[in-house]
C-alpha cells in the first residue's frame, strides 16, 4: 500500500505518522509538501498528521485547509482514495470540507491529554478492518480542540456513509472506580473482563449497552510517584545490605565510601 | 479604503471561552454582565475604491476564510 503524509508548516507529528504506516504496510510512506498541486502516482492513502498547523491561527486547521495540495486531497477523494486525519489533520479536514462538521474549543477550555476508550463500532470500514466489532480499545488523545459539532440531520447522513465507526466510552461510576485501582494491570484486566462482559451482552440482546461502558484511566499523580521513589532511597540508604546489593542497579543508593586499608609491606 | 468584518459564533453554538470571560467579569465586580459572546475582528485595508465591489470581495473573503459558516455569521462593514 502506498501512502502518502502531507506536511504543513506547524505540524509536528509527521514522522511519528510515517514510522507508523512502515511498520503497518512495510513501504515507506511519501511526505508530500504543502505546496504542492498533485499527490505522488498511485497513491492509495493519503494522511494528514497532527500539530498545530500555522500555529492554529484564525481556527484550528483553517489555513492549512487551503493549501494547494488540499485540491489534490479533494479530487483524491472525490475517486474514492482513503484519506485519514489526525487531530489536527481531523480539524483540516472539516475546515477544508471533506468532513462535515467542526472541532471546537473543548466544552471544560482545558487541553486534554490521556488514554481513552474507544469501541469498534463497525469493523466493516477500512480503518477498522483489523478490529472486531465491539471490540475495545484504548488510544491516547491529545486536543485542546476535540469538541465535535454537526447537527444531528449531519450526523445522521455521516453514519449512514459509514462515519462513527468508533465510539468514545466515558462512565463517571465506571471511571470512579477505576481511579481506586490505579495499578495499570488491575484497570487493563478489569477492563478487559467489562469489555468481554458488553460483548457477550450486546451478541444477546443486540443492543449495544453503552452506558455502563468504558473505564479512564488516570496517570498516577507524579508527586506521589517520586515520594514514593523517595522514601525509598531513604530506606535503602539505611539499609547497607540492600544499598550494597543494588550498588550499581540503583545510583541513588551508592553505598558510603569506606577507608581501605592498605596491607603492610613485609620487610625482607 | 477601510472595512472591518465581523465574526461571531452563532446563537445557540456553545461558547466555553465567552462563559470563562463572563465568570471572570463577575468575580472581578463588574455588574449587570447578563452573559458574554466571543468574536473576532478583521480591520482590512482595501485598494480599490469601487463599494460595492469590495463589499463582495470582503464577502467571498469570509465565506472562504475568515469565518466557518458551519458554527459562525460574519458582517461586513466598510468605514
């Protein structure tokens, strides 16, 4: 598959987007400059990356929505070629039309930056090929602009041309809980399990059951994780069995100098 | 020639920016603020002298570029 990642001036995510589809389709990916008025030939996907294109002047996205490659990507499109946008990229791509709808300020003003939950709603699309239907997963997002607005006549015609093929899962009881069990393991297994258990639900009575579903998990805060770190060091310190054993391991613990002794030449 | 085009979110669009500036004109004291819409301004300076044909220019302007006629209405004004 050959695939191609535009670059805008402001777009930082680029190579990240390139490493990527190397990794998922061995061939390695064209950067196609903003200025440019034609794709490479043959091209089969067309990527735009994240960032902050022209530094998210006038709104998110507007400025790089007119770019002349954006007529290429226009008439790619128009052919039936794949086109995927990525946060930023996303917000280009409704400025510039080929998706309906807006990405606003977040309703909270705040940049969000986490893992959320995502369920496969359609797997009959060719960005969810690889998934199962009601499968979840879990994707890091980072946005100040993710606020999604179309209205509901939109929304509705975009579903219906196989839009919404992944859903966000937000559920304050279930994310509640899963704060109370911050170790990663214990939030992924009992996610897994809650993921299987909405599976099995939604296989029997056909009827996704969204609102119990999804879990958030919060970073641990990083002031508790270094006093953690911390007390520690403290202990180890104290101990000089344990400090010599992670002498080298553990910088932190480097064991007090001690005087040596040097041996007495015996006289002849 | 002077113009200034408008661009305000349109009534019934969620404005989060426009309620954080009402809540700060409230804790700062300042009375009677019933509710706050942000906008933006454009002042452009236009070479011609023809109106009426500014007027469009500045029109096809902000269809195209300054605003999103999705969730924004623009006006136009010549000074």
């Amino acid at each position: 598959m050959k695939s191609a990642v535009l670059v805008f001036p402001g777009i930082n995510r680029e190579r990240d987007m390139a490493r990527a589809l190397k990794l998922a389709s061995g061939h390695e990916a064209a950067m196609v400059w903003h200025a440019e008025t034609a794709l490479p030939k043959g091209t089969d996907l067309v990527v735009v990356p994240g960032g902050f294109s022209y530094g998210d002047y006038l709104r998110c996205g507007a400025i790089a929505a007119r770019a002349p490659v954006m007529d290429a990507v226009r008439e790619f499109a128009a052919d039936g070629g794949l086109v995927l946008g990525v946060c930023n990229g996303f917000q280009i791509l409704c400025e510039a039309g080929l998706l309906p709808g807006v990405l606003m300020r977040n309703a909270r003003l705040k940049f969000i930056c986490q893992d959320v939950h995502l369920r496969v709603e359609r797997s009959d699309t060719p960005f969810t090929r690889g998934y199962n239907a009601g499968q979840v997963i879990r994707v890091p997002v980072a946005h100040g602009e993710g606020n999604y607005e179309a209205d509901e006549e939109t929304r509705e015609a975009a579903r219906g041309r196989g839009a919404g093929a992944l859903s966000l899962l937000l559920g304050r009881r279930r994310r509640r809980r899963g704060l109370q069990h911050q170790r990663r393991g214990a939030v992924d297994r009992r996610h897994r399990q809650r993921a299987r258990q909405c599976a099995r639900h939604d296989a029997a009575s056909g009827k996704p059951r969204r609102r119990h579903h999804g879990l958030h998990r919060r970073p641990r805060p990083v002031r508790r994780a270094w006093s953690r770190i911390w007390k520690k060091r403290r202990e180890l310190l104290h101990d000089a069995r344990a400090a010599r054993r992670c002498r080298g391991v553990l910088s932190l613990a480097a064991p007090p100098p001690t005087r040596r002794t040097i041996p007495s030449v015996p006289s002849p | 020639m002077k113009a200034r085009v408008t661009v305000t979110l349109k009534s019934g669009i969620l404005d989060p920016q426009g309620k954080a500036i009402e809540g700060a004109l409230k804790s700062l004291g300042v009375d009677g603020v019933a509710s706050v819409r942000q906008g933006k301004v454009f002042d452009i300076e236009l070479s011609g002298a023809d109106k009426a044909k500014a007027e469009a220019a500045l029109k096809d302007a902000a269809d195209k570029l300054l605003a999103n006629t999705v969730i924004e209405n623009y006006r136009v004004e010549l000074l």
